[in-house]
C-alpha cells in the first residue's frame, strides 16, 4: 500500500498537506480533492459541509439550491433539531422526506412548527 492518491496519483504521505485529510481506499487513498463529489447542478466539486442533499440522492451546493429548496431545508433544520425532544414530529418529517408522498413538504412543515408554537404556551 503507497502514499498516493487512487485518483490522481498525488503524494499523501505526512507532510504533504494531504495526509489529514486523506481516506483509505481500495489498495491505498484517496486525497481530500478526489474525494470531493461533484455538484449535480452546477457540475464544480463540493467542499466538505457545504453539501446539500435533495431527497436523499441529488447532491448539490447550498448555494445551488433552489430558494424553495432551501426553504423546505430551514424548516427541515429546525424540525430535525426540535425532533430528537419530540417524537410527535416524527411523522411530520417521514412526509417532507417522503420525495412521493403528494403532500407540499412547506406546508407540512409549517403546520407542524405552528402546531408546536401553540403546544408550548
Ligand atoms: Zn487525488
Ligand atoms: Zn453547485
């Protein structure tokens, strides 16, 4: 097993800059770079945590999604954050993430976080 990269054939060994980051694959690594996907928008690679997942299989940048895609996703946030105190809400997420389901995920979404405005008080 060597140093470099599967992919690119780049020097990963400690010192590099490439050592950290880089992840065992088959027979060797891969460096941060080639590990990067690639957004399905916009085709340029994703840096780490900056990837956004549509219904679980489309891969793209935050900034690539679309204003009512990143609206569905702030209410997603803040559901899955009130979620783990609060196992009434799981329901409301299997819908929104339901990419079938003929429910409008916003609308879900917002009932929901009204239902729980009102519970609180
Ligand atoms: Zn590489
Ligand atoms: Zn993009």
């Amino acid at each position: 097993m060597n140093n470099n990269c599967n992919e690119c054939g780049k020097d990963t060994s400690f010192g590099t800059g490439l050592f950290v980051n880089r992840v065992v694959a088959d027979n060797g690594y891969l460096c941060p770079i080639c590990m990067q996907l690639d957004c399905d928008r916009c085709s340029f690679p994703i840096e780490v945590d900056d990837d956004i997942r549509i219904n679980g299989e489309t891969i793209i940048h935050y900034n690539c999604a679309t204003a009512e895609e990143k609206e569905i996703l702030q209410l997603k946030d803040r559901l899955d954050s009130l979620a783990h105190t609060c196992s009434i809400l799981q329901e409301s997420l299997e819908v929104i993430a339901d990419i079938n389901s003929e429910e409008d995920p916003v609308r879900i979404a917002q009932e929901t976080l009204e239902a729980l405005a009102v519970k609180e008080i």
